[in-house]
C-alpha cells in the first residue's frame, strides 16, 4: 500500500511544480517594455531639437512619495512675466519609466496671465518626472522631480 | 453620460487673472493593461483639449495616456471682457464633447 501513495505524492509534486513554471511565464512575457532613459530623451528632443536646455525658471510640483499611482496631482509653474514680449508658449511634461515617455503638451500665451497648468498623471513606476517650458524667445527650461510611487498604474490586470 | 465640470467665476475685473478649471468623466483606458485571461484591452483615451474665449483659441492640450482618468485640467486667464468660454475634448472611437461657460467682466 506504501508504494501507490508514494507514487502519487511525487507525481503530485512534479505536477505541481509545472503548473508553477507554466504560471510564472505569462505573467513575465505578458508585461509590456517599458520606456527607458533614452526613449525619454528622445521624446524632449522631438519637441526642443538641437536647442539648449536650462535649468531653472520651472517649477513642478509633484509629491515626492505617491501611494496610487493612477492619480497622481501634478502643477507645473513657470516664472514670466507673460506679456506678448515675454511669455511661456507651452509646457512640455515627460516620464521616464511609463510605457511612453510623453505626459501632456499644454500650449498657452500671452492672454494666459499666469504661466501655470495643473493636472492629474499617472505613473508606472518610481521615475523622473520632467517638465519642459519654451519661452517666446525659443529657449527651453527644465525642472525634473524624483517621484517614488508605491502602487504602480496602467500596466495592471483589469478585473 | 459623458459629462463636464466647468469651474469659471461669474464675474471678475477687466484684467484680473482668473483660474479655469475643467474635468470630463472618461475612462482613459491607457491601452496597456490586461484582462486575466491575457486579452489587451484597447487604448481608449481623449486626447485633445481646447479652450476657445469668444471663439479665440486661448488654451490647448494634447492628452497621452499618463493622463489619469477623468481628466483634471486648470489654467489661468487674463479677464478682458465679458464673454464666452468654450470647451472642446476630443478622443478615440470618435468621443467628442464640448460644454461653455459665461464670464462678465466690469
């Protein structure tokens, strides 16, 4: 009687163990690449081109640790004085790690007033977030912010 | 079903700086999740938003999918006269709506 009980436990345990490694490959093959430094630097040159980048005179505003990453508030501010000699023709906001680098374009000008947009973004993954103001004199300035994010958005199993 | 919240003050000083602040309800499914069975689910998102005064383009945004759900977005406006605001969200699968909002101006 030993010996059947014996049998079934290990062929059981091989059983097991496949239905494991078949589980455990999907699940790895299933998740999609996800944008990588360069797919980020490639995205800021598509919209700066071969102009500088400075740092400074933006403002982003974004909480450092996040728990949900499926909202996540986001202000960008930038200093100018926005006259129609001087002002802040778009914002440019980008990520590192999401599945695209891109996280809105929002164009503005003169008649704006103040320089400052705010919406709610996703992100991914614990990332750089970076914000990107060209001016009316066709410069660009950068700010980036460190963002650690506990639960991760978009890529997750829908229920 | 689709709907809009229009947050714009009813009265303001000729050359005051006013906050606009818009929400649609959309899903803005990202196009990169799945269902348990291993099925992607379609990118299903809005991605433009205009803001027209008196048929003026005063305000743009191009949407990508790192928008969170039911979009939230502010600016700021400088007051120049009495007038119209006019808001436009355009989408995948043909979403479009749009929603208006009056200011007078003293």
């Amino acid at each position: 009687m030993d010996q059947p009980s014996d049998t079934t436990r290990r062929h059981f345990l091989s059983l097991a163990g496949s239905a494991a490694v078949l589980g455990a490959v999907p699940i790895v093959t299933l998740r999609p690449a996800e944008a990588t430094p360069a797919m980020l630097a490639s995205a800021i040159r598509n919209v700066v081109g071969e102009a500088p980048i400075r740092t400074g005179k933006v403002k982003l505003d974004v909480p450092p640790l996040v728990e949900n990453g499926n909202t996540v508030p986001m202000t960008v501010s930038v200093t100018s004085p926005m006259t129609p000699e001087d002002h802040v023709k778009s914002i440019h906001v980008f990520n590192e790690k999401n599945p695209q680098p891109n996280i809105g374009n929002f164009y503005l000008g003169p008649h704006a007033g103040r320089a400052q947009v705010s919406t709610r973004i996703r992100l991914a993954d614990s990332q750089k977030v970076v914000a990107i103001a060209r001016l009316s004199d066709d410069t660009f300035w950068l700010a980036s912010v460190d963002v650690v994010v506990t639960l991760a958005a978009c890529t997750e199993e829908v229920i | 079903m689709a709907s809009a919240l229009i947050n714009v003050p009813k009265t303001a000083k000729r050359g005051d700086i006013i906050e606009v602040k818009t929400l649609m309800s959309h899903i803005m499914e990202p196009g990169y999740r799945h269902t348990a069975s291993g099925k992607m689910v379609p990118r299903d998102i809005i991605t433009s938003f205009t803001c027209r005064f008196d048929g003026t383009e005063i305000f743009r945004t191009d949407l990508f999918p790192a928008i969170a759900a039911n979009p939230f977005i502010t600016f700021f406006t400088r007051a120049t006269g009495s007038g119209k605001f006019e808001f436009e969200w355009i989408g995948d699968n043909g979403f479009s709506e749009t929603a208006s909002a009056s200011i007078s101006v003293e």
